[in-house]
C-alpha cells in the first residue's frame, strides 16, 4: 500500500551469561509452537548447539539440524524441506552469521518463526533482516525476516576467536560511510531516508569507537558493548526497511 512503512523488530533481546537454558523461557513467552528444529554448524553443536538441543527436550519436540556447507541456497533448500516435512513450528539458529543467515531465510520462506542464538560477534546479521546467501560463487543479500528473538550469551561469544570480535567492530565502525552513502542516495536519487535509523546506526558506531579501550581487551565487557552495536545496527535496518543503514560502498 502506498504510504505505508513496515517495520519488523525482534520481540526480544536477551544479553547475559548461561543463557542456553533460556531459551526454553523465550519460547513460553512467545507463545511458539511444540516442534522446534534446532539449526547447527559442526563446530557450534559442541560450543552451544547440543546444549541448548538438550535444554528445548525437555518440552518441546526438537529436532536437529547440522549446515555443513555454509550460508548457502541448497542448505536453505534443506532447511525449507525438514521444516515443511516436520510441520516444525519454529527454528533456532545457534551459530555464527552463516547458520543464522540460513535459518532467516528459511524462516522468510515458510512462514515460521526463528530465534538468533549467536555463538561470534561478527556482523549485524545476527539481528537484521537481511540474509547473505553465497550464490555461484558471491554473496548475495536477500530480503527476509529478523529474529522473533535474540539470545547473545557473552561466555558463548567470548570463546571465539578474537579476530570474530574485531570484525564486529569492523563491520559497526562501516556505518559512518554507509550512512553516508545513503545520504547520497537520497539527495541525488531521491531513496527514502529515515533520519531515526541512520541516527541509531551512527550511534552504534560512535559508540564501539568511544569504548575502544575496553573492547580490545576481548573479555565479557567487550563482548557486551559490541554485541549491543551489532544488535542496534540490526534494529536500525529494521526500521529503514533495508541494509541501507550498514551496507555502502565499503
């Protein structure tokens, strides 16, 4: 309809320690269905993936899911497949931007809720609506459906390797010219500009530079203040209804 400007926001977003038990809670709260698929790489089954698998058991029918080839059409296929063969409910994705990014998409195309368990701080994906999907050899961003949820366990994330972290920062601090880029785009093309998510966007990226000193150090804290910046970014595209808030010519 002419005029009119969806926004979809994650319903919650959980920062703190030992939260793989919690996500039992989240589901309650959101009222999500009884079959669950739980949607893993290799790697993070172990740091995360089984543990939360085990927890959901214990109510609901969950049934697992491991991506081996990364973010990935034929992987989001499969997804799509167990989650119709199923008549699963809901997904949630534990691991890094890659598994996520599975997880959105299938979500987008079936009609299903996902919940976002991140296991790296790494980029902005963790939150946003949009999905990277290698495609003949590039990436290609797709438009999907952001998280009904956000669990970032900073223990989880902080035993990755730094250089996830560092990305992170990366990835927030290339707001300042994506804000920019889209300013252009605006005045030259006249794109819609929403003055509220580029202001948060900035925000985020003024903040993760401010507090350098303490993200360098890779501890809990660390994790904490860019987690924060990743999920805001997140919510930033959200309201502007495209990646434009984080995504420029860099």
């Amino acid at each position: 309809m002419k005029g009119v400007h969806l926004m979809q926001l994650p319903r919650e977003v959980l920062l703190g320690e030992n939260l793989k038990g919690e996500v039992i809670n989240v589901a309650r709260r959101l009222g999500l269905g009884e079959k669950v698929i739980v949607l893993y790489g290799p790697k993070t089954k172990e740091i995360a993936g089984k543990d939360v698998e085990k927890s959901l058991k214990s109510e609901y029918d969950v049934v697992p899911l491991t991506v081996k080839k990364g973010a990935t059409m034929e992987e989001v296929e499969r997804t799509i497949g167990l989650v119709r063969d199923e008549s699963a409910d809901w997904v949630i994705a534990v691991g890094g931007g890659s598994i996520i990014d599975v997880a959105k998409l299938a979500s987008f195309k079936t009609g299903v809720p996902f919940i976002s368990f991140p296991t790296t701080a790494s980029h902005d994906g963790i939150a946003s609506a949009n999905a990277s999907i290698k495609d003949l050899g590039s990436k290609t961003s797709v438009k999907a459906v952001p998280p009904v949820a956000v669990i970032a366990d900073v223990k989880v994330i902080k035993t990755a390797p730094y250089r996830y972290l560092a990305a992170g920062v990366g990835d927030t601090i290339s707001n300042l010219t994506a804000v920019k880029d889209w300013q252009l785009a605006h005045r030259i093309k006249g794109e819609y500009y929403s003055e509220y998510a580029a202001s948060l966007s900035l925000m985020s990226a003024k903040m993760v530079i401010r507090n350098a000193d303490i993200i360098r150090l890779g501890n809990e804290e660390s994790v904490r203040k860019v987690i924060k910046a990743l999920i805001s970014t997140g919510v930033a595209m959200s309201i502007a209804g495209s990646s434009r808030p984080a995504s420029g010519a860099e």
